[in-house]
C-alpha cells in the first residue's frame, strides 16, 4: 500500500520536473522573439509574462515537495 503512494509520488515529481523543463524552453523562445521584436505586442508580452508566472510557480512547487532534477 505504502510502495503505491511512492510510485505514484515519483512519477508526479517526474512530470513536475518534465513540466519546469518545458517552461523554461519556452520562456526563453519567447523571451528572445521579444527581446528581438521592434514593438513587441501586448499579446505577445502577456503571453511571456503567464509563461514566466507558471514557471515560478512550478519551481516553488519543486522546492516545496524537496525535488530537484538529480534525484
């Protein structure tokens, strides 16, 4: 019952994990579309500033659940 609980724990933290990778990847191709934008859009900065919130987010996530990419 108990080993149940750990799988299930491990392949959550595995997909959190899966999850800030993606984030990251895609803050940083938005971040340098911006950076090389001459005026950038007000969608376009929105949308950069959801992603980089969500990204936070699932790092203090990480954090609090005491995971990190080497274990």
């Amino acid at each position: 019952m108990f080993g149940r609980h750990k799988k299930i724990r491990k392949e959550i933290d595995q997909e959190l994990l899966s999850n800030i990778r993606t984030l990251k990847h895609e803050w940083e191709t938005l971040n340098t579309i911006i950076n090389q934008s001459i005026e950038p859009s007000d969608e376009g900065l929105t949308e950069l500033a959801l992603v980089k919130a969500k990204y936070f987010y699932l790092l203090r996530e990480a954090r609090f659940r005491q995971i990190n990419a080497l274990s």
